[in-house]
C-alpha cells in the first residue's frame, strides 16, 4: 500500500488470502514473500512467470526473481547409462569433461570425421539394440534395428501431448494402407509415462496407445513399415535404457506449459535429435545446437494465445484431409472395434473449442516436420553429424552449471574442495 498508494486492485491481487466466502491462503504467494529468491528453471518458464503470474511480485521486487535454468548429471546420463559413448568421448577429448561438460564442445570438429562418425553410428546402434532387448522383456513385438527410434516418454498428461503423437502414428498407418509409401523411413515409435491415479484422460490416453499399437502391430500391411510400443513401468532405471538408444527425442507440449523438463537434456547428452516446439529448455537446446540441428514446429506463446480467441478444432479438421483420415478411424472405432465408446471424451477433448492444449492446431505443422526428421534420417551421414553436435552442445545443461550458478547468485556459499578435504 506505500508502494502503490489507492491501487485497491492490487492489494486484491496480491493479497495473501483469497477472500470469498470461503477464504484460502494463497500458498505460491506466501513463499514469494517469504523467500530471498525466486526462480524459474528455464529462460520461458522465468519470464512467464515475470510477465504472468507474478506479475505484480515482480513489479515490486524485480531483484529477487532470476532463472535458473535445470540440468542433469553426466555422470548418470552418460558416463553409467551410455559407457560405449563415454568410452569413445574420452579417447578422442580426455577424461576432464565428466565434470566440466562445456568440454564436450571439443567434439564438434569430430563431426566431420567419416571414421569418428561411423563408430558414433554403431555405438549407437549398440544402444538400440540393448532397447530392443528390453522392451522384448515386455512386448512380444519384433522391431527393426534400422528403423528410426522415435521416443516420448514422461508423464501422461494432455500439456504433454502424446496425443498428438498418436495422431502422427494413426497418420501414419493411414498412409501405409493407402499405399502412400514413397520415400518412407521405417519407424519404431516408443512412449512411455505413468498417470496420475485420478487424471481420467490420462488413463484413457495410454488405453488409446495400447489399442493403436496392437492395431498396427498386428497388420500384415504394415510390418516393419511402422511399430508402436508403450513402454509398460516406465521410471528413472528404464531411462538408463531408452535414452542411449533413441534417435528422435519427442518434447511436443504446448507452448508455454512446460517449465523446463530435463528429458530433453538427457537425450541430446546421449546424441539425439529434438523435434519440439518453442517450450520450456527446448529453446535453449536449440539456441545451443542450432535451429539446422533441431526439428522445430508449433505455434509460439503468444501465437497460441492469438489464435486460441478463435479456435476451431472442426474447421482444422475438415480442411486437413490427412487430419480428417485420422479422425475417421478414430470416430469409426478402428481402434476400439470391441469397445465402443470407450474414446469418445478423448476424442471430444480434441475437438473441443476450449482445448487449452490445442493438439489439432500444431498438427500440420507437426506433421510436416516430421516428413523433414524421416529425410534427415534417411542420409545416415548427415544424422550421425547432427547427433555428435548435439552431444558436443549439450554442455549447459550439467548440474554442475545450474549448481555453480544457484551458488553463486544466491547461496553464496565457499566450494570445498574434496582432494583437500580428504588428504588429511
């Protein structure tokens, strides 16, 4: 109130308790008051929450809020999960970069090496057929070691959008069993996440996943053509798995929505290419390995929030002949021939004017970037290129740099070396 002296909105606004007949403490509120510092954990994440929801608290205490923006450690993403990579990092630039990972930019040269990128490429293929191996401990689907691995895992939930993944892969069927299979790139599609107990969609999401993939998996037409598998108990030790062995790193929520994930980084340490959209760390990867090696789409924040005032699901639909194909199927009950009705909220969630996650409108777009990932992954050459770049870029995002930074703009804390600390 001496800050903004009359200004009763404000005070409303920013007023700890919620006022009402039923009265709430507004919790994220109390702890922006009560903390030194606040931060977001990617650049996006930050100035949302500068410009949006903490508006006000950033108006009146700009210095206290920074970024942060997440990693993961080596250590565990590469050095224990993928040794084979590690083995062959540390020949070619020395051992220091397990923890100074800004080290691995030593090996952008090496991308120009046919000898270097082939034992990249069976290094790699070494790691794809350590997930086919496990998922064979699950599944009993044979998969290609030539294909394309096309991953997404995290948790099921609708900002994530692995219903727009699963709209590529019916998509993509569609096409097989209308012959439209000129320049095609085998693929092996992977998603994997648990639900929350309650989130109704979700659960219905993975029911979805299940019933497309026995549909496509079991039809004489497709055969290697294209494969889905949900990876069943997905958690941190099956990770150790999937990501060494993924070429295409899904990270396709919805602009806005996710505040970092740190998915992405644990695939482009281990060489995999990103398709994405400006969300969360995915703009910092791509600011990192450059727009010519990250398979960009979507609509951006504010082009959603413009386009959200008239969105119309039906019409995109109906001018998408692809997109109409797919929602033929999925309206027909191909998928659920012995369910009927199961889909129809999920189906209806789609197609829904008030979608906050807007699937439909990134479709195309995803669609047509995808057919760019199937081109690229056809040159076998330019691929393993742009896989050494992206781990030779993947340096920012150690925890060992987001650590150093959260110590030294807020704990502020003396580092103790430990070889001093254990020679005595």
């Amino acid at each position: 109130s001496r800050r903004w002296p009359g200004d009763t909105e404000r005070l409303a606004r920013m007023s700890l308790i919620k006022e009402g007949t039923d009265q709430q403490v507004r919790m994220a509120y109390l702890a922006i008051v009560a903390s030194y510092s606040v931060n977001g954990v990617a650049k996006l994440h930050t100035s949302l929450l500068q410009k949006g929801l903490f508006r006000d608290f950033y108006e009146m205490w700009p210095d206290k809020f920074n970024n942060k923006t997440n990693g993961v450690t080596p250590r565990r993403w590469i050095a224990s999960c993928n040794p084979g990579l590690a083995d062959l990092i540390t020949a070619t630039i020395g051992d220091g970069w397990l923890t100074h990972l800004d080290r691995l930019e030593n090996l952008a040269p090496y991308a120009d090496d046919s000898d270097f990128r082939q034992r990249w490429w069976q290094i790699k293929r070494n790691a794809k057929q350590c997930l086919i191996d496990f998922q064979k401990q699950q599944h009993d689907i044979e998969l290609s070691l030539d294909a394309l691995f096309d991953v997404q895992v995290k948790r099921i939930h609708e900002y994530k959008r692995q219903l727009l993944n699963v709209l590529h892969v019916i998509h993509l069927y569609d096409r097989i069993k209308r012959g439209d299979t000129e320049n095609w790139t085998n693929r092996n599609v992977f998603i994997g996440g648990k639900a929350a107990p309650g989130y109704y969609i979700a659960k219905k999401t993975i029911k979805l996943i299940n019933n497309v993939a026995d549909v496509i998996n079991n039809d004489p037409d497709v055969g290697d053509r294209l494969k889905l598998v949900f990876l069943k108990n997905y958690q941190v030790s099956a990770m150790e798995i999937i990501c060494p062995g993924t070429d295409l790193s899904e990270q396709i929520s919805t602009a806005g929505k996710e505040a970092s994930g740190t998915g992405n980084m644990k695939f482009m340490m281990n060489g995999a290419l990103t398709i994405g959209t400006l969300d969360g760390a995915n703009i910092e990867i791509r600011d990192e390995v450059g727009p010519e090696n990250f398979f960009l789409f979507g609509m951006t924040v504010d082009q959603l929030e413009a386009y959200r005032q008239h969105y119309d699901p039906l019409t995109v639909i109906n001018e998408d002949p692809d997109l109409a194909r797919v929602f033929e199927l999925l309206d027909g009950g191909h998928f659920n021939r012995f369910e009927p009705g199961i889909f129809d909220g999920l189906i209806a969630s789609l197609k829904s004017k008030q979608d906050p996650w807007m699937s439909i409108a990134d479709f195309r777009s995803y669609v047509d970037t995808q057919k760019r990932v199937e081109a690229a992954y056809r040159d076998t050459e330019h691929w393993v290129r742009m896989s050494i770049l992206n781990t030779a870029h993947s340096g920012k995002f150690s925890t060992d740099r987001t650590i150093t930074e959260y110590n030294q703009d807020i704990w502020k804390l003396i580092p103790i070396n430990m070889s001093d600390s254990h020679s005595g």
